[in-house]
C-alpha cells in the first residue's frame, strides 16, 4: 500500500469546477490526482465518506488567533491546528492583539510564527485602521502591506471618526487593500449585553438596540459611496443591516459584507439560562434576523459566513453572563 488515500463516497462540492455529486476523490503525494465514481481502491487507503462534505478548503476571512499578546486564549499554533480541524486551509487575522498589529514589525512577527510553527494553514494578517485602535491616529498602512496584510480593520472596536474613515478608505485604496468595518454605534450599545427585545426583558438583562449596528453600517455605506471606494462590513446580523446592504449594493456602492455561523444558526432564545457561550459582539438576535441573514446569502446580499472565531480563556466564560468576554470559538466548535 503506497500513501495514497481514497476518499470514497463523499458529497463531492467543488463550485469552481461546477461539481456537486456523489463521488470519489483519490489523494497521491498531497495532491488531488483524481475525482470520479467508483475509483479502484487497490493498494491504497480508503477513508469512508458516506454521508459527508468533500469540499475544497475553506477561507475563513475573519478571526481572531490573540498572538501576540494574548497567547493564554489561543496563539498561532493552537489557532492554525483547530482551523485545519474545521477544514480552513487559510485564514485572515484581525488586529487587536497586543501589541496591536498596526505596524510592519507586528505583521512580520505574526507571518514568519505562521510560517515556522503553524498547522500548514495560510494566515493573512489585518493590519489596523487606527494606531493602537484608538481612532485616533491612521496606522502605517502602506508599511504593512509591504510587510504582508491584506486588509485593514479596527475589529473589536468601530471606527467612530468618519472623516478617518474617509482618509483611510482612501489610503487603502491607494495600496490595494480594503477596510473590513466593525460597524457599532457604542453610544447606542450602552451598558447592554445581549440583543435588545423579549428575551432581554425575561431575563432581566439590558438590551442592545438593532439601531446601534444599523446606524454605523448606514454610515460605512455612505462614506463608501461618497468616496467611491469599497468597504466591508464585517458580521452583519440584523434584518435591517442586510436590507442597507441591498439597497447599497443596487445603487451600485462598493460593499460587501460577511454574517457568521451563529447568526444563522442561533437566536438569542440561546441565551436563556444565562449561557455566557452565548455573550457575543454583535449580540445574537431574533428568528427574524436570523431568516434574512439566511436569506441575504441565497440572494448574494451578503457575500460570505466568516467564522469570527474569538476564542477566551475558560475563567472569562465561566462566569455571570453580564460580566463574561464576549466571543465564541468558531473553527471547530462541536454543535450544541
């Protein structure tokens, strides 16, 4: 037996290549040598797939591996393997490590522990809008690119000073990168800890409006539009977010947007029994929200599920809800 490896009787999904049928994959030396229905098995391994996905693999657009600085949630090595896990073959890291990643040195210190210790997993750093992700300052845009990220972003925190939005929109621009825009009006957010509306109500939990995420992805649109650039918005997750995203998007604005696993898959009902895995930044919403995110990704509205893999150390989960770190671990999380 060679180290070839038959992946047999798999859902094979292939969209570049226009394939979605039941079939064969057969792996020789690491690389796909064929695809086809009952491939001979002879002298080879056999993985059974019946049942299962055979996809090419993913490219998680948007996460969070907490190196450096923050290495005892996750770090590169341990972010790298649960990500090959859940099949992602690259990913894109956002900033707000500490240090920041807002300059070449940090970009370079994140690409070359990929390169030496990581999984086998492409990491593409996001470099940050704002030194410090202060938004105050522009970081040193044009010094991270040369040093490898491939966006930039003030994730974690909204960029609240339009008119630096505007220079870096430009900025970008200028250097082939774009901005992913964590769209939130903190003002809006107040003290509250999980959407805003019945739940919230039945627990005795302050509410965070809808408006606090619509606002700002308004905002981003029209700074966009007014400049003629392109924005992303990063995990869009209320009804209204999607429809100003398809208004945008006929009116021809630059936009693109991402909603996540669990904005499609949970509702803030989950949050009942003050599960603080359930504490996540937008907050999960309702059944209505989470039908037009479903519904804005068959419409092409939205244009991708990220991850927003935001892993934490397990005492900044175990605890009361209203206190807990926000965030949930997106790569290889098993279904509840």
């Amino acid at each position: 037996m060679d180290n070839s490896i038959l992946i047999r009787g798999g859902r094979v999904i292939d969209p570049k290549n226009g394939i979605d049928a039941v079939m064969d994959v057969l792996v020789r030396d690491g690389k796909i040598a064929c695809v086809g229905e009952n491939l001979s098995a002879e002298g080879v391994q056999v993985m059974d797939a019946a049942g299962k996905v055979v996809a090419p693999g993913f490219i998680d657009m948007h996460c969070h591996l907490r190196d450096p600085g923050q290495e005892y949630k996750e770090d590169i090595v341990s972010g790298t393997r649960a990500a090959a896990r859940g099949g992602f073959t690259g990913v894109c890291c956002m900033p707000n490590t500490h240090p920041v990643n807002d300059c070449a040195a940090v970009t370079r210190y994140i690409l070359e522990k990929a390169e030496t210790q990581g999984s086998g997993v492409h990491v593409y750093p996001v470099g940050a809008v704002s030194k410090g992700l202060e938004g105050k300052e522009m970081a040193e845009i044009g010094r991270m690119k040369q040093a490898g990220i491939i966006a930039i972003s003030d994730d974690g925190r909204p960029v609240t000073n339009s008119n630096l939005l505007r220079l870096a929109m430009q900025y970008a621009d200028h250097f082939g990168v774009f901005i992913m825009s964590h769209s939130e009006d903190k003002s809006l957010v107040g003290d509250g800890v999980m959407n805003e509306g019945f739940i919230s109500t039945k627990l005795g939990l302050p509410g965070i409006t809808r408006a606090a995420e619509e606002v700002m992805i308004a905002r981003d649109i029209l700074v966009a539009e007014a400049e003629g650039k392109r924005i992303h918005l990063c995990h869009v997750s209320t009804k209204g977010g999607v429809q100003l995203v398809r208004e945008a998007k006929a009116r021809g604005v630059r936009v693109t947007a991402e909603t996540t696993p669990h904005y499609i898959g949970a509702t803030d009902d989950w949050v009942i029994g003050y599960d603080s895995n359930c504490r996540v930044n937008p907050p999960l919403r309702e059944e209505s929200d989470r039908l037009a995110c479903i519904a804005g990704l068959a419409d092409g509205t939205l244009d991708a599920i990220a991850t927003d893999h935001a892993p934490h150390h397990e005492d900044e989960k175990r605890v009361e809800f209203h206190i807990a770190a926000s965030g949930i671990s997106g790569f290889d999380q098993p279904a509840r």
